[in-house]
C-alpha cells in the first residue's frame, strides 16, 4: 500500500512525502526538498490513501530516521 502526504496551502495541496509498502517492508522519503525544513507540528494529510500513523512532518521524519537505523 503507498500513500503521498501533503500539506495544504492556499494555492492548493502540495506533496511532500511518500510512504510504500511492499513485502521488504515499508518505506518513507520526503518529494520535496523544502518539506523537510518545515517545523515537526506542521499538520500533513494523506492525498490518495490513509494516514496511517502520519499526521505531521515530525511523524514523517521519525519514520525516516527509524528506517534509517534498522537498515544499518
């Protein structure tokens, strides 16, 4: 299952990060280069699927940073 987060502006939403499961298990990165500048309280939403456990760009960094380690 894969899901793209976004945030939402006022132009509109704007993807930032991508979460894809597969049998390897699951992995997440950031679309946008900026987003991951963005404070860790700064709201996400779930653009074509469910949020499974994401609701915030802090969310999404401890994601990567949890796979991050497990992969070492």
């Amino acid at each position: 299952m894969s899901t793209t987060f976004g945030i939402i502006l006022k132009s509109g939403e704007r993807p930032i990060g991508r979460r894809v499961g597969s049998n390897e298990g699951v992995q997440m990165w950031f679309t946008d280069e900026l987003a991951e500048m963005l404070p860790d309280e700064v709201k996400v939403y779930p653009l074509d699927n469910t949020a499974q456990g994401i609701y915030t760009i802090g969310d999404i960094k401890n994601h990567i940073k949890k796979q991050n380690k497990d992969e070492k």
